[in-house]
C-alpha cells in the first residue's frame, strides 16, 4: 500500500473531516509531500496555541514557530527534508496528545 493510501485509509475511521478535505484545507493552508515513499499534510503553527487551532488547518497563524505534521506515512527520515524553511519545533499529535520537539533534534531522531 502507498503511503498516500494508508493515510487515507486512516480516514475511513470517522472523524471531524474527510481524507479530502484535509488535503484541500492542507493545499490551500499548509504543505503536502507526496512521493512514492512517504506522503505528509502539515503547516507552519504556533505550537503554543490551543489545540483546537493547531487542529484546525483552515487557520494560519502571523508568526509561526514550528511545524505541525498532520498526517504522515513513509519513511520517517525523509520528513526533516519536506520542510519548505527551518523553523524551531515540530510538532504532531499522537494518541490525543500533542508532541513537540525542537526541530534539530526531531531531524537528528529522524535521521536513526
């Protein structure tokens, strides 16, 4: 399965949106990486803010300061590379929380 589908397919749980309107709210709001290898949604946020803006990727915010990955499948050693321009933090939500690292280590995590 390529990693855009098993995104996908992780949609078809039920949630507050579609597979496909996350990916139009990424496109127009944010960034989306899709290769053969990895597939990722993500925005430049506040990580300080409230989680129900980090979570609302219609929302920009003025002066961002890290990376929020939305959704990912692939190889994990390759996000790092996606970043349009380096910002302090990356940040994604895992099991209801949210995790966020300083940019440098979650490249060097990454890169292990």
């Amino acid at each position: 399965m390529k990693p855009v589908e098993r995104v996908a397919a992780l949609y078809l749980a039920g949630g507050l949106r579609s597979f496909t309107e996350d990916l139009e709210l990424h496109l127009l709001h944010g960034y989306v990486t899709s290769t053969p290898t990895l597939f990722m949604m993500g925005r430049a946020v506040d990580v300080y803010a409230s989680d129900h803006l980090l979570r609302d990727p219609s929302v920009s915010f003025d002066h961002p300061n890290g990376w929020l990955m939305h959704a990912y499948a692939g190889d994990i050693r390759l996000a790092a590379s996606c970043a349009p321009y380096p910002l302090e933090f990356c940040a994604y939500h895992r099991k209801g929380s949210l995790r966020i690292y300083p940019f440098k280590r979650f490249f060097l995590k990454s890169m292990n």
